[in-house]
C-alpha cells in the first residue's frame, strides 16, 4: 500500500516523523543502516568500514531494522498490512 500525500505541508510532517525516527536510533544503528541500506555496502564491507566484525554486523543490523520499523510504527510513518 503506498501512502499518499495530500499537500507539501504533509509531506513536511512525514519528514520530520522520519528524522524524529533516525534520531532516536543509536549511533550504531544508525552508522549500519546508512553504509547498508543507503550507501548498498554489503555487510562485510560495513563491517570494515565501522571496524566491527563481519559476524557483529550480521546480528547488529536486523536488529537495528527491528529498532527502526517499531519506531516508524509508533510514530505512524509505517504501517504494516493485517495477516489473514
């Protein structure tokens, strides 16, 4: 389901629902997020970059999506569809 907006006064209030959301993310979280999901590091090469272990990435960075989903939820940016 994609979220439409109704004006750029909406789109003004999402974007600050979503900075309120990264901000409340902790550093690493954020650091992992950013090399991986925006920047299209793998999670070897931003386990490199942040000097942490490939094996620390790979149970950090589900985590932090976890982290970053529920508070997208509870700000109601990001709503899930109902399971049948």
């Amino acid at each position: 389901m994609i979220h439409r907006l109704r004006c750029k006064l909406c789109a003004v209030v999402d974007c600050d629902r979503l900075r309120l959301a990264a901000e409340c993310n902790h550093l690493v979280d954020r650091a992992l997020l950013s090399r991986i999901v925006l920047q299209e590091y793998t999670q070897a090469e931003a386990a490199a970059l942040l000097g942490m272990s490939a094996r620390a990435v790979s149970y950090k960075f589900p985590l932090a999506l976890d982290r970053l989903t529920q508070k997208l939820m509870e700000l109601g940016v990001l709503i899930l569809p109902r399971e049948s």
